[in-house]
C-alpha cells in the first residue's frame, strides 16, 4: 500500500506496481488532485479500490509476463470487462490491446481489439518520440474536460496502437504519421502521454478522472 495516510472522503486508486520504472510521479499526481493511492504489486487490495491505473515503463513483453506472474492477468481482464474505471497510461494503455509488434509473443489483456505498431522508420523522424506534442479532440471524452484546444502534453515512446475501432479514438496527434494519442469507452481510459509529466494539462487530466469515483471513508 501507499506510505501515506487514508484520509476520508477520498477515491481509492489502485495502482497497479509490475515491477518496472519509477512510480511515484504518478502516485504524487494522483495524491495531488485527491486520491488515495494504493500500490498494488499482485491482486490483494483490487477489491478495496474504485479504480485502477496502470502506468507504463518498459517493453510490452515484460508487461505482459509480470502481469501474468504476479496473478495480476486475470483480475485485471475481469475489471475491465465489467466496466470499472480504469486509466492506462503510455505502456499500460498498449497492453490493452491484444498484440504489438515490439513483443510478438507477448499476449495484451485484449480488452480492446487491435495492434501496437512502431513508429515508420524514415529519413529525419527520430524514434523514440520524445517531448511535447499537439492534442487534436476526435470525440467528447470526460477526461479531457475544460482541456485547451489543443492541449500539449508530454511523450516517451517508440510504439502506438491502432485499434480496430476507430471510435474508440479519443485524441490523436502526430509524428510523421498521425496516430491514437488517446482511446476510451464508458470508463476505460488510455492514454500514450505521460499526464503525469504534462504539468498543469496533465493534472487536470488526473482531477477529471478521480473526480467522478467513489468516495471511501
């Protein structure tokens, strides 16, 4: 669980914790705009919390093997079928497709159909795509309320999806190819930014979501 102290009247987060990358500018975010977090290495504290995040650091295939190791998999399949809130940030929004080219072993939690492709390989793109980039609005999405338009906000990544459903898309912006910045249904969330790095945007991002949970006293 989070060091810091339950408070009343907050959301609970959990925040899912596979053992890679540094978590806790998510976890200061989050505490930020009023939750209270709840670090989750294996499945033991889901049924407490109102929501999950998911951040993302490192390869897809690494993603998915702690995942399925730690007895997180199947849980977390079971959240998203029924709906729970959730918010998958960079490699935690890709693994919610079924397969990516970086991993081609590796399976996705498969909550949405499609794939993670890279970046083209051409002449002056540099891959990893890294820094600020445009937000451009392709459906309403009740996270990105009172967001400018457009809004620039933080990236760090070599891969994107594609899903099968276009209308899945929420966001997109562009590097040498345009691409699906943000997917949501109902209150499933996915973003390929980093909110957490995206400064005073990023935060209001993180308000919107916790803003509509459960309060935990």
């Amino acid at each position: 669980m989070s060091g810091s102290e339950r408070r009343g009247a907050q959301p609970r987060v959990a925040m899912i914790d596979y053992g890679s990358g540094n978590l806790r500018s998510v976890e200061k975010a989050l505490q930020h705009v009023g939750a209270d977090v709840v670090r989750c290495p294996d499945p033991a504290n889901l049924g407490e919390c109102s929501a999950i995040v998911l951040p993302g650091v490192g390869s897809f295939g690494d993603c998915s093997r702690s995942l399925q190791e730690r007895g997180l998999t199947a849980p977390l399949k079971q959240w998203l079928s029924a709906g729970r809130p959730y918010l998958g940030i960079c490699l935690g929004y890709q693994i919610l497709f079924e397969r990516s080219e970086e991993s081609p072993e590796a399976e996705g939690l498969g909550h949405w159909s499609g794939r993670v492709v890279r970046f083209p390989g051409r002449p002056g793109l540099k891959v990893p795509h890294m820094g600020w980039n445009d937000l451009k609005w392709e459906a309403p999405e009740p996270l990105f309320d009172g967001l400018p338009d457009p809004a620039h906000v933080f990236f760090v990544h070599s891969y994107y999806p594609v899903p099968d459903d276009a209308g899945l898309v929420t966001a997109t912006s562009t590097h040498g190819t345009g691409f699906a910045a943000a997917a949501g249904r109902g209150s499933v969330h996915g973003v390929q930014f980093h909110p957490e790095k995206s400064q005073a945007i990023g935060l209001r991002m993180m308000e919107n979501f916790v803003r509509g949970l459960p309060s935990e006293d």
